[in-house]
C-alpha cells in the first residue's frame, strides 16, 4: 500500500512540475530597440468586425505583448504630437487537437501514457496583419504574418493553450521587429512627408514606396 503511495505522489508531482502553463513573467518584453524607431503614432483599437477580421482591442496577450513591443523596442514615446497611427489585427487562428494519441491510449487504459506517451498533440496557428497609416489615414505599410505552435501533452508534460498563443505572438513580433528595422528610416519619411507636404524627399526628389504586402509564413514547431 505505501508503494502504491509512493508511486500516486510521484506521478502527482510530475503532473505539476511537468507542464507548462501561463506564468506572468512571460508577457515581458526584452529590451533590445531598433536603431532607428518608428515615430510617434497612436495606437488604434476599433471595435468594429467585418467577417472573421477584428482588431484586437482588448488587454488579452496578444496586445499587451504588441503595445509593450511598441513601447519597448519599436516606437519613439518622446512627447509630443502623433504622425500617424498604428494597428494589430488578428485575422483567423486554427486549433487542431491532435487526438490521434487517444485511441492507442485508451485500449491500454492510459497505462502507456504513465511511462511518457502522449495523449493529444494540440495546434494552433494564427494569423495577424499590421497596418500603419499616416495623420491623413492613408495606409504607408502593411506586413502580413502566420505563425504556428504545437505541443505534445502527457500526463505529466505538455504547454496550455495561453502558453503556445503567447508564443506564436512572440514569433510573429520578432518578424514584424525584424522587417521594421529595416523600413523604418522610409516609414518615418513618408510620416514626416504627410505632415509637412511642402517638404522635398531625401534622396532622387521621388515620393517614397509604400511598404505594403509584406507576407511572412512562419512555421514554429514546438514540442
């Protein structure tokens, strides 16, 4: 009987110490900014919905991981006015359970699965856009990004679904960060550009490209 004990606290412990779920600390936002920031910009949150496309507009992880971005690494918070204005949008997330496991796991009566095989294999991938627009609302960039998570649940290990959406988020803001670092110097002179028309370009006197359609497809496989 006392190993019978033993062997239930054991796997007790394993089920809490093995899997990973929300934790607070994951919502922070390493400070590492681009050499040159995008200038100040308001960020919009619209409650409006057209189909499956939202704008996120509520504290959920998804914008707090974007707002900090923003504020940490990629937008100037020098006070003063706004050139423009800067939005998240979330277009589709796909959840797929991944319960193939199930089926060899229930004839054995969830015996295999004490010694380490998976019930389900989970999956999500989402989608998102960002959109800046300069103080005349004309759209000046759009990147478009997926990104896609998956774990591998135990008894004993395996990731939430707040854990793989914070990490899928984290992926696709290291692209969007990557891309900005590159454009942000033409970004910020189509802004400047729109607020003092009469101003004359850098560079051959042409109007700048718009930096809109960037598409990234980021697959993140994670066990």
């Amino acid at each position: 009987m006392k190993t019978y004990h033993l062997i239930l606290a054991a796997i007790a412990m394993c089920l809490v110490s093995g899997c990973v779920t929300f934790k607070p600390s994951m919502l922070r936002v390493e400070n590492d900014p681009i050499p040159e920031k995008l200038h100040k910009l308001a960020v919009i949150t619209p409650s409006t919905q057209v189909g499956n496309v939202r704008t996120i507009k509520s504290q959920n992880y998804d914008f707090t991981l974007f707002q900090r971005e923003l504020e940490t690494n990629l937008m100037d918070r020098t006070p003063g006015k706004n050139y423009g204005t800067i939005e998240m949008v979330f277009i589709s997330q796909q959840q797929k359970a991944g319960v193939g496991f199930i089926i060899p796991s229930s004839i054995t009566c969830f015996t295999i699965n004490i010694l380490g095989f998976p019930i389900s294999r989970p999956k999500i991938t989402n989608e998102y856009e960002f959109r800046i627009y300069d103080i005349n609302n004309n759209e000046i960039a759009k990147y478009n990004y997926y990104a896609e998570a998956k774990s591998a649940i135990g008894l004993y290990y395996g990731k939430s679904p707040d854990v793989l959406t914070i990490e899928v988020v984290k992926q696709v803001l290291a692209d969007f960060k990557n891309d900005l670092e590159r454009d942000a110097a033409s970004i910020n002179r189509q802004l400047e550009l729109a607020m003092n028309p009469g101003a004359v370009p850098v560079g051959d006197g042409s109007r700048e490209r718009r930096i809109i359609g960037q598409d990234k497809n980021i697959n993140q496989n994670i066990r």
